[in-house]
C-alpha cells in the first residue's frame, strides 16, 4: 500500500497551499516530512503560475516541532537535521513569492521557527508560539533566535528565547508579529482570502517588495545559520540536555 503524503500541494489558480498532513502526531516533523516540505517548497518556487503561498496545517495544531520518535543520536545527525530546516526556511525567505502562514493551536520549537520564516503570520485566537529550546538544554534552530530578533527586536527576543517561554495570538499582535489574529473557524478562509487578494496583486511589485525588505533584515542569516548548527549540535552532547530529554520522555511515556 502506498504510504499517504505527509504534506500536501494543492494549487488553485496563482495560489499554491503546502499543507502538514500528520495531524495525529501534531504535524510533528520528522525526517520524512521535512523532505516532503523541501520537495513542495522547491516545486512552488519553480512553478511560474504560483504567485502566493499559503502554508496551514490540519488538525488542532499547526505544528509540534521535532518528532523525537525518529531523532537523530548524534551530534553530527543532528547538526544535518537542522541544516536542512535552515535551508527550507532560508528558501521560504528568498522565494520571490509572498508566503503565508496560517496557524492554529500550537507552533513549537521547529514548527515556531517554520512559521516565522513566513513573510505574513496569520494566527487563530487558540495559536501560540512556543520556544522551549533552552527548557531542553539546546539553542534555537531552524534560525528562530535570527527571525525572532529581527522580527520582535533583541530585547523582547532575548527575554522569550532565555525563559523558553510561549507567546498567545494577542501577545503575537502586541508585538508586532501579526496584524491578523482571527477567529478560530476563521482561521483558513481568512488565510486563503488574503492569499487571493494577494494573487491579484501585481506579481512584480510583490516580488521586489519582499526582495527589498529582505535586503535590511534578512542579511546575514547564513552565517547565523551555520554556528546554529553548530551550537546546537555541540548542545545535544551536553548533560543538560540529556537529563531534559530523559525527563521529558519519562513524562511523555506516562501518558
């Protein structure tokens, strides 16, 4: 039997939807669904028809972070698994395409950072961001500590990433990381609404806005991106973070 998709692509007119389709395991990401986000994400950046991008999730939650049922047991590993996160957000914000976000419920750890990739986050009033790295002995991946600093400014960054703290939709519009928090049964006719006016738009000036913008808070991430990866990889041999995760699992396997 031919094993379902873990993430769809769907595309209607000049609007391309990247859906994560494993909403029984929270739209956790594992290997084999990273590959599938990279696979979409590439298909859409080379499809000349698409001129916006809606990226949502099925289920109660947008996206749980790492699955840890298959995480790697090395550093090395683990250092390539970001990576790749790494290169499927840099390509989201060099995408000459305006990308959305649409997020309900709880966007953690990876599933934050895939989010904040995106150039607009629309956020459902149950959504929330959560940044527990620090909580599990590791550093930010997927170049959230970049993202988040650029997009809310150090101090508040700093003050989020150090408690391993969460931020509600209000807290989110608050600080400037959405303008779009919307009802939860609302939360993907709004998205899709707003990739449709967006569509409409002309292409150019869409695509050259997001270039221009990118010019000023984008710089640099690459380099960020590789001592993230070795920072967390480094922080994965540490005995802080190999109590936090026995612990953590002892829990998980309680319930």
């Amino acid at each position: 039997m031919e094993q379902a998709s873990l993430v769809l692509l769907e595309k209607q007119g000049a609007v391309a939807s990247i859906t994560l389709a494993r909403a029984s395991k929270l739209n956790a990401l594992s290997a084999p669904m990273r590959a599938e986000i990279g696979a979409c994400l590439s298909e859409v950046a080379c499809d000349e028809s698409v001129k916006v991008v809606l990226l949502r999730a099925e289920g109660r939650s947008f996206c749980a972070g790492g699955d840890l049922a298959n995480a790697p047991t090395d550093a090395m590993a683990w250092r390539d698994r970001v990576i790749l996160a790494q290169a499927h957000h840099l390509q989201m914000i060099g995408m000459n395409k305006p990308i959305i976000a649409a997020v309900q419920g709880v966007a953690a750890g990876g599933g934050a950072s895939l989010a904040l990739a995106a150039d607009i986050l629309v956020m459902a009033e149950d959504a929330r961001l959560s940044f527990p790295f620090v909580r599990l002995g590791l550093v930010p991946d997927g170049l959230c500590s970049a993202l988040l600093q650029a997009k809310v400014g150090a101090g508040v960054a700093l003050d989020i990433l150090l408690s391993g703290d969460s931020i509600d939709a209000g807290q989110a519009q608050r600080l400037g990381l959405t303008r779009r928090v919307v009802p939860n049964d609302a939360l993907d006719q709004h998205a899709r609404n707003l990739a449709a006016e967006l569509a409409a738009l002309p292409w150019e000036g869409l695509a050259l806005t997001k270039s221009l913008c990118a010019q000023h808070w984008a710089a640099g991430l690459k380099q960020v991106g590789r001592q993230e990866a070795d920072a967390f990889a480094l922080a994965t041999t540490t005995i802080g973070h190999q109590q936090a995760l026995a612990s953590m699992l002892a829990k998980l396997n309680k319930n």
